[in-house]
C-alpha cells in the first residue's frame, strides 16, 4: 500500500462534500455510502486544470463532472425503439475529473463512471454510478489524489521519501486501480471493467451497476500493466502484458469460468529502449497480432511527478515500428516485419488474407491510426476539450490498414483503407459486428469528424469495401463510441442498431439509437441530465 499519513493533513471531503450531485428527473434514488478509511499521502498542492474560460464549448456538458453515486430512471424515448432491443447497454468511461476544488488536466484521469441503458419492449431504463475502486474510495474520502493516474501523481510528503515512492511506484501499490477505459462482459457473464493497470480489473454487477468486487488473476504471471482492450469471445479472453524489463510483451489467454491466465507467447521488442503503448491489439481467427510502435512506455517519465508532453511514453522514431504476428496454437512467431510509423490506440479488426488455395498468405490488421503524430494525446487534455474556439485542431485520423506477409518479407505495408476526408479526417472509438471478430468485414462504425473540430464529433459507418462513410451529426454534440448490437438472427454484417450516448450542446445528454444499415436515427432515450463523456461500451442480452 503507499505511505499513510495522519488524516489531519488531508482535506477531507472535498468529494463528497463540496460538489453537489448534479441529480434531476424522476425516480431518483440517493446517494453516497460510507466507505472504509483509503490510503493518503501527504497534503500536496493543488491539482491545477489551466483556468476554464466562459461561454461556448468550455460549458458543454460532455467535459464536465457528473457525479451520480446511484441514479436510475425510466427514459423519456423519442422514436420507436426495436422491440428485439432487449438488454442492456453499459458504457464505463471517466466521467468525474474533479476533486473538490482542483481539476485532473487530461480526460484518461478522470474517475470510472457506469452509464446503463436497460431496453425492453421498446421502453428504456437508465442508470448511472461510480465505480467504487480504491483509488476513488480514497480520493472521496480524503479530498485528493491517492494513487498514480494517467497523468497525474500524488505529491510526496515529507514522510514518503523519494525512495518510497520509487518502491511503491515498481510494487505497483501506488498505480491506479480506476477501471475508467472499458467494460466487457465475460463468456460466463461476468461484467469486468478494466484500464491498463492490472489492478484496476473490477467486477460491477450490469442490473444494480454496484462494484462487485476486484477480480483477482489467480496466476502466476505477474504484471502491472496491461492493455485495456482484451479480446473476449464466448469462450476465451486474449491479453497482451507488456514487459518493462526485459522489453517485450507476453501473450497470455484465459479460458471463461477462470481467473488464470496462461501464458501463450512472448514477442521481444525489436526497437527500444521500452515496449510500445498497447492499449490495444486485435486477432484473427488462428493468430495473435503484437503491435509495437514507436510511442513507448518511458521508465524516466513514469518516475516523473508532473506530466511530461508525452505523458508515460516517449516519441522514439527511430526505434522503429514493427508488426508481429503469433500462432495462437503454438505461441511461435510467425512474421515479424518493420512497418511505417503509427499512433494508434484501437485496433478495429485483423483478419487472414488467403490465396486461391486456402493458404494464409498475410495478415490484415485495421486501426484507428492519428498519422504518427503523438498531438492526440495533446488533443485529449481538458482544457483543449473544453476550450474550441472554431479552430481546426483536431489531429487527422484514418483507418490505418497494415498488411503483414507471412512469407519472410521484412517489411509490412500501412495505407488509408479509405480517403479519410470521406469521414472528415477524424476517426476513433470503432466498433464491428462481434460475429466478424478476426475474419474478414466490411463495416466498423466510429467517431468521426465535421471540420472545423478540436474532438470527433460525428458518428461514421465506414463501408471498407465500397470505401465510403455515412454520418450522424448534430451540431454542437459529443456522441461516444457507436456500439453495434446485431438484431438476433441477423445474416446481413449490418443488420442491427448502433447505440451511442450524447452530450448534446444545450446540456442534455441522451442514448441514440441508429439503424446499422441506413444509419438514421430510429430512436433516442432521453436522460433528466446531461451526460459526461464516456468511452467503451458492451451489450448484455437479457437472460444470458
Ligand atoms: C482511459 C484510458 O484510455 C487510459 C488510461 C490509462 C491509464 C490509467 C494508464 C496508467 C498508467 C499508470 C498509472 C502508470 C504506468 C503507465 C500507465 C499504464 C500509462
Ligand atoms: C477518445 C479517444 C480519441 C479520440 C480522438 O480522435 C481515445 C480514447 C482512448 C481510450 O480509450
Ligand atoms: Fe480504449
């Protein structure tokens, strides 16, 4: 655990206290549980976000605190909902960015938030909750950062020496368990929400939205961090632990029922002098793809107390970029190739290309890919979310394709699977039909952009065969990741809704619900309250 220092030191409550929850609308249920005393260090200076300016999209509700301990509604809807919509959409994301009167600088920070959409008979039920991890247990309690987020770090004291926080830094006890990124739903049901410390692996019940409890890796495999995005089917669940030490990364696979991972494979990093970021990393149908791009972890900026430009990573290119491809069944590794520069965080799909004679001759693997230029994660502070002036600065994005040959050749190729200004250079936060997993697809549906922008601000079915794209807009919105629920029985790649939730330019915040095929809005279910930003989402079927 780190250091614990009197409580007299810290400011309690700042939390709890000071900020009211922004509540409203019908059937509202209160609020906040005592909690058990959580781990402090030493009273710090404040946590400055740069002074918010008025007016405008500093206001919108998308970058703003929701603080919502446990809310549940009935939805006012608009349109006529599918009648086969039935179960429940759950968006996890870091919607509270604020302790008491100081602010967190980068939207990674802020603290886990559970948005739930509950659809039956073409009515809608929504619900909103923290998640109850310690890291936000101990920030309610005492006022102020307890544990290393993405950008920010608990101020020592002068009774947590240097050389204690270094150990509490490699112990791991001082990282974030705040499982703020994304939330999958398990092949034996469970609901996990997860964010790149290992740690911050929490169980939450999908109906109550209560914290359920840590859930535990019951092997020996180590590791504090990790990418947020598994890849979870009916059966397994596919990680990618990367290795600081020795920089590489280990692929490990747990069977559903379990809480043992297994080792698989080790890919050994090519370039250096750390592994790449993997927030992401996608599969298909035989092999595991490792990507390793040149924005690498950065041992002397993880030690850092205050962000650097880069944050964790560290620009390194000319350490390479390179795509590495591992036989699931054998954990060998069947290509490895030098690939162009890439910034990616999402990974869409991968898939096998085969000749005429069923060979696999290479492999596809589609990201969302921001033209190797690390000023995305620039983009993603809140004082440039909250600050658009009607200029153009959102970084140009496209679906980056690579394909990796399998025949020995060192190199891979990387190219735009389509003209990005067909989806306003702006594209992030995809989504398929899971029955495409790792085999060949033709549509992702995404974020995308309307210029001028500083965030995406469109919703974007991208059709990577005819190479076109359909969008969404709605002047002055922020809608999250468009998550596609095929229709059951469906045949057709798009038959089905994508549901994304809405942080409307007036304050309102509301679930929108798409047709897949022609993407026009069907439905929309309207919360009492605006919504804050969110990231991923999953789908839980009724009765499964
Ligand atoms: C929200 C999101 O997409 C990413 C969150 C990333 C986090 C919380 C990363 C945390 C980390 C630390 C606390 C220290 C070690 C490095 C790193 C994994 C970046
Ligand atoms: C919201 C985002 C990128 C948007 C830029 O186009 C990235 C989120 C990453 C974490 O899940
Ligand atoms: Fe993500």
């Amino acid at each position: 655990m780190p250091p614990t220092i009197s409580s007299s030191l810290c400011t309690v409550a700042a939390l709890s206290g000071r900020r009211a929850s922004q509540q409203g609308g019908n059937k509202q249920r209160a609020v906040a549980q005592p909690l058990a005393a959580g781990v402090v260090t030493e009273a710090a200076p404040p946590l400055v976000s740069a002074p918010r300016r008025r007016g405008g999209a500093d206001e919108l509700v998308a970058w703003k605190s929701i603080r919502q301990e446990r809310w549940e509604g009935a939805l006012e809807v608009e349109g006529n909902l599918p009648l086969w919509l039935d179960g429940t959409y759950l968006r996890n994301g870091p919607g509270l960015w604020d302790l008491g009167d100081y602010g967190f600088r980068h939207l990674f920070d802020g603290y886990a938030t559970l948005v739930r959409v509950s659809f039956r008979d073409g009515h809608a039920v929504g619900a909103h909750r923290q998640i109850e991890s310690e890291a936000y247990k101990a920030a309610r309690e005492h006022g102020k950062l307890c544990y290393r987020e993405f950008s920010e770090v608990p101020k020592p004291g002068s009774f947590t020496s240097f050389i204690g926080q270094l150990a509490s830094l490699f112990s791991g006890s001082s990282l974030t368990d705040n499982s703020n990124t994304g939330v999958v739903r398990l092949g034996d049901g469970r609901v996990l929400c997860l964010t790149e410390t290992v740690k911050g692996s929490i169980v939450v019940d999908p109906d109550t939205l209560d914290t359920v409890n840590k859930f535990e890796y019951e092997d020996k495999l180590g590791g504090l961090i990790h990418s947020a995005h598994p890849i979870v089917t009916d059966t397994k669940f596919w990680t990618l632990i990367p290795d600081l030490i020795r920089p590489g990364y280990v692929v490990a696979r747990m069977d559903a029922g379990s809480n043992e991972r297994q080792f698989v494979g080790r890919v050994d990093c090519r370039g250096g002098p750390a592994p790449g970021w993997v927030h992401s990393f996608p599969i298909t149908e035989n092999y595991v793809v490792v990507p390793e791009m040149p924005l690498r972890y950065c041992a002397a900026n993880l030690l850092r107390a205050e962000p650097t430009p880069l944050y964790k990573f560290q620009w390194y290119p000319d350490s390479g970029s390179y795509m590495h491809v591992m036989c699931k069944a054998s954990g060998n590794i069947v290509a490895s190739v030098e690939v162009p520069p890439f910034v990616t965080f999402h990974f869409i799909n991968a898939y096998e290309e085969k000749d005429e004679e069923g060979r696999v001759t290479a492999i596809i693997a589609d990201c969302c890919e921001h033209n190797a230029n690390t000023s995305i994660l620039d983009n993603l502070r809140l004082h440039n979310l909250r600050s658009f002036t009607g200029e153009d600065v959102l970084t140009d994005a496209r679906v980056g394709r690579f394909r990796i040959p399998l025949d020995g050749s060192p190199f891979g190729e990387l190219e735009a699977a389509l003209d990005p200004e067909e989806h306003g250079r702006g594209m992030d936060m995809c989504s398929i039909n899971p029955a495409h997993l790792g085999k060949e697809y033709r549509y992702t549906y995404a974020c995308g952009a309307r210029r001028p922008c500083n965030f995406p601000n469109t919703l974007t079915k991208i059709d990577l065969v005819e190479k076109t794209a359909k969008s969404w807009y709605e002047e002055g919105a922020v809608p999250s990741e468009p998550y596609f629920v095929p229709r059951p029985g469906a045949v057709e790649e798009d038959d089905g809704v994508a549901i994304s939730m809405v942080s409307a330019k007036d304050g309102s915040g509301y679930a929108l619900v798409l047709d897949a095929k022609t993407f026009k809005e069907i439905a929309r279910a309207n919360f009492p309250y605006g919504l804050p930003y969110g990231l991923h989402c999953c789908w839980v079927p009724r009765d499964k």
